[in-house]
C-alpha cells in the first residue's frame, strides 16, 4: 500500500480508504449489513494496509457507524483512522451537536474519531451552522480530546466553497471529483484551492457513484487501445492517484473482489506516473461522454438571477448528468437532494427574460419543461 501525507495534519494516510456506505446486504435491505461478508472485507483491507475509513451518521439507515465500531473494536482501532460525520441537516441547536458526537463515539466504540467532516456543506448549511456556533462546538470538542483532525465534505459551488476554505482554519476536506467532474462543485480549481491552503483533501464518488464503469459506446474501444491495459476503474482511480494534491481517494467497495480489485490498483497509484499519452486517452473518453449532452449550457448564469427563483444551470446539469451516463434514477435523486423546491425547473412562469440574456441562445423555457418533465415527475 502507497501513502500520502493528509495535508497539515502531517499524518500518513493509505491513498485508498474505505467508504463504509455501500457495505453488501441481506434481502436488498440496506440497513441489514451482511455482516460476515462485510467484516471479511474491513479485516482484508486493513491487513494490506489500508488505514482510512470513512462512515457517517445516516449510512446503512444508522447501521453502518455501530457496524464499523464493532468490527473495529476487535484488535483493530489502533491500526487505522476513523472518520465520521456531523449529520448537519439534523442539527437544530448548538446542544445538537455535543449530542450528536457523543452517540457517535458511543456507537464507534471509541473516545476518538480521528478525522471529523461537516457532512455536505452548502450555502445554507454553512450559514446555519455558523449561527448556531459550529466553530465553539469544534473547538470545545478538540479541546476535550473527542476528536482530532476537523474537515468537511461539500456539495456546492466553487464560490461557497473557496468562502468555507477560508472562513474556519480546516484540516482536510472532501469533495466529489472525477475525470467528468473537473469543473462540477469545488472542482479542480477547489482541489488546488485548497491544497495550497495546507488542507489535506479526500475524494469521494471516484466512479460518479459507478456511472464511468457503465460503458457507452465506443468508450471501451478508447480504453482498449491503451498500451497498458486496465480496467475502467482503474483508468478512473490512477486519474486520481496521478495528481499529487490528493492524498486519499474513497471507494465505498460493496464485495470482496472490489476490495482486492482496489488494493492491486493502488499498488501503481504514484503522482505524476502517468503519461502524456495516457492524459490524452482519458480526455478522448471525457469527449465521448460529453457528446451525450442535452443541453449545451457552459454554467456562465448570464440567465440569472431568475425572477421566479429557478436555479436554470442546476437543472441542466442534472438533465445532462441523466442523459451523458444513462442513470435516470442518480440523476433524479441528486436534483431532489441538491435543489431546493423553491429553485426547480417547474417554477418557471416563461418570462422569457432568461432567453435574451442567454449567450449559447437555448431554449431555456422548452428545456426547464423537460428537466420538470424528466427529473421532478
């Protein structure tokens, strides 16, 4: 197993964790842990050296955290990290979130959690939390020994997340990042945002939530003509593994060949290893993908503000996402999660004010019809 220094926590950290949110289960029944299966995995892992794990609250419907401390409490706690989640959209007082980590360190089987997340900042979040006072919970909590590292996981803009990275003195962070995501949320410019700001960063959903392992055409044509042969989410995980400003990439495995598909992967993980060549290959699948595009929106927002409050690029990109990997039922979860009712396609009224301003000159009010039609029905 490769390692990478965690940013300013100087701590060295496998450069594959462990997601522990997508553990195999009994009947399709999510919070019923397959729990043999699951802990031959966990114990795997660990014994080839990978040493970050990362649960939250609400995975597994509340099972996964008590899971993971069980396993963990036999004769492994001390050989890995353990990061979990405040879940922030359940915190309603400052009082909330002592509760809320207490029984986390309860169902852990721990006094420590390693590294601790703000679980999926947003705009809303993020003021919230500050008003309840977030910053004199993670202070008192450090202080107290509770935890020892503090981060967050984000799903926003670029914008909200570069005003998070300087608005607290952060640890790490996570974000979504993939070879399609280089410009969605915090993106690339937040990846180097933040690790020339010291933080250590993490990267979640390294498949899209296994979107680039389902091959459209004449994708797999462009991966076999590599001249050194891996899988798709290989190519996805060295993408990753290739830029030195990542020191984990998670993978929420679901059976034992992922776990010992992952670790053989990470055994090449080396920043800066692959080539020119190879970047090429990779950029030549991103076209293919994007030649499935509905909506040729470049997110510019000259159409906003909305005067009836529709957030028009977000629509489109969830229409997009649908469309480009083929997973109507991700696309709409993602929309319902990410955009607020108040912000949806339906609440267009066609004024017709966002077409005029429009620089790629789409029509907006056809399509927020569609993305009402497809994503909110």
């Amino acid at each position: 197993m490769l390692y990478r220094k965690f940013g300013r926590t100087g701590e060295n950290v496998s450069i594959l964790g462990f997601g522990c949110m997508r553990f195999p289960v009994i009947d399709g029944k999510d919070d019923q842990i397959d729990e043999e299966q699951a802990t031959r995995m966990i114990e795997y892992a660990i014994d080839q050296g990978v040493n970050y794990f990362d649960t939250a609250y609400p995975y597994h419907e509340g099972k996964s955290e008590p899971f993971v401390g069980k396993v963990l409490n036999n004769g492994y706690r001390e050989k890995v990290y353990l990061a979990t989640k405040l879940p922030l959209w359940l915190v309603e007082k400052r009082e909330g979130m002592d509760r809320f980590l207490d029984e986390q360190l309860r169902r852990l089987q721990t006094d420590y959690i390693d590294f601790y997340l703000m679980h999926g900042f947003t705009r809303g979040h993020w003021e919230k939390m500050k008003e309840l006072g977030m910053f004199d919970f993670i202070e008192n909590a450090i202080s107290a020994g509770k935890i020892k590292y503090i981060g967050f996981s984000f799903h926003d803009n670029i914008e909200v997340f570069k005003e998070i990275v300087d608005g607290y003195d952060w640890d790490f962070c996570m974000i979504q990042y993939n070879f399609m995501d280089e410009n969605y949320q915090a993106g690339k410019e937040g990846l180097l945002y933040a690790a020339d700001k010291g933080l250590g960063v993490a990267i979640m959903e390294p498949l899209r939530g296994g979107s680039l392992v389902r091959i459209p055409d004449g994708v797999q044509q462009i991966w076999d003509s590599a001249d050194v042969k891996r899988t798709p989410a290989n190519w996805c995980l060295q993408y990753l593994w290739d830029q030195p400003q990542i020191s984990i990439v998670l993978s929420g495995m679901s059976n034992f060949e992922q776990v010992e598909q992952n670790i053989a992967y990470a055994e090449e993980g080396v920043a800066g290893s692959l080539s020119e060549k190879e970047h090429e290959l990779i950029g030549n699948v991103r076209d293919v993908y994007l030649e499935k595009i509905e909506v040729d929106c470049t997110d510019c927002k000259y159409c906003l503000p909305c005067p009836s409050g529709v957030n028009i690029p977000a629509a489109f990109t969830y229409l997009n996402s649908a469309s480009m990997y083929g997973n109507l039922e991700k696309a709409r979860l993602h929309y319902d999660l990410f955009v607020p009712p108040e912000e949806r396609a339906s609440r267009c009224v066609e004024c017709g004010l966002c077409e005029q301003k429009c620089p790629q000159h789409i029509s907006i009010q056809k399509m927020l019809k569609h993305v009402s039609k497809i994503l909110e029905n």
